[in-house]
C-alpha cells in the first residue's frame, strides 16, 4: 500500500490527468487505479478474522466448559464420594491456540470428533484435560468439594469470561468503524 500520503498523491494525480482530457493519460491513469485497487484487496484479503478472534474465542469456550466443571462440583457439593473436577485454565488455553493456530485437528477415526471423551473434552481442536480438585480440608465422607472455593473460582471464571466478551466487541466495534470509515 502507498499509506495516506502515497493515497492522496495518486487521488490528486488521477483527478489532475483525468481533467486534462488527454485519452492516453486518462486510460493509463485508469489503467493506476486498477492496480491499485488489485493490490488494496489483496492486502485486505491477507486479514486472517479468525486468527484474528482466536484467543478469545477459545477463551470463551473454555470459560463456558469451566462454568459447567464449577457448576457440576457446587451441585455435588453433599454427594458422598464426589470428586470435585477442574481444568489448568492457562494449560488448556495454550493447547487450544497452538493446535488451532497450527491446523493439526484430524478426524481419522469416528472416536476422534470433537465432544467428550474418556480422558477429557474438545476444545477449539485442543484435548482438555480434568484434573481431581484437592480439597484444603477433607470430609468425612469422601466428597473433595469445598463450597467457598468453588464459589470464588466460579466469580474469577465469570470475570475472565465477561471480560472475553468485552474484548471481543471491543474488537468488533474497531472492525466496523474501519469498514465504515466512521
């Protein structure tokens, strides 16, 4: 790209050999804008959106699969035996955006499509593995689900998802007043 001010030197050009009447000029001038024009939109094309919105799309994924994992172990917060589940929220998101970014997802087997599987869920093309809460205090009866703490990991997953969300219009909002020129 020429920038702004190799922009307005090529419009005041164009405007200057367009108004002389000369054909030749007109027609190579012409012939200008048609290049540039090529070359603007090969530019815009090069505008990958989804790596564009890839951490914080699988951010929020993951925040969502966390909610349900914090919901789950508040749910089974008298259940005999129930073993409190987590996920390492910075392990898994790294493992979404380097997978992802790479382009290593493949189906080769039925087994292999993204959804719950034996040793954890699919996330953004990335394996998310659960790990076993380790309660501060263990109960009587076997449960590892400690009330307090599930309740302000679940007020941090609410913020970091809001959050997620704020950025993601945040960035929406840029797109489209670079698309509207507003």
């Amino acid at each position: 790209m020429l920038g702004v001010m190799g922009d307005v030197f090529l419009a005041n050009y164009l405007r200057e050999v367009i108004s002389s009447g000369d054909p030749l000029q007109t027609a190579l001038a012409w012939d200008l804008l048609r290049l540039h024009t090529a070359i603007f939109l090969a530019e815009a094309k090069m505008f990958d959106l989804d790596k564009h919105f890839a951490v914080h799309a699988s951010a929020l994924r993951l925040s969502a699969l966390r909610s349900e994992l914090l919901a789950r172990n508040l749910a089974n917060a008298d259940t005999p035996q129930y073993k409190a589940t987590d996920i390492d929220f910075q392990k898994a998101l790294s493992q979404a955006l380097g997978e992802s970014a790479a382009g290593t997802l493949r189906t080769t087997r039925s087994l292999h499509l993204a959804g719950a599987n034996a040793a954890g869920d699919g996330v953004g093309g990335a394996r998310v593995e659960f790990v076993e809460r380790q309660p501060l205090t263990p109960s009587l009866d076997g449960n590892t689900v400690d009330v307090s703490m599930e309740q302000a990991e679940f007020a941090k997953n609410a913020i970091r998802y809001q959050a997620s969300l704020n950025f993601i219009n945040s960035q929406m909002r840029g797109l489209m007043t670079a698309i509207t020129g507003q």
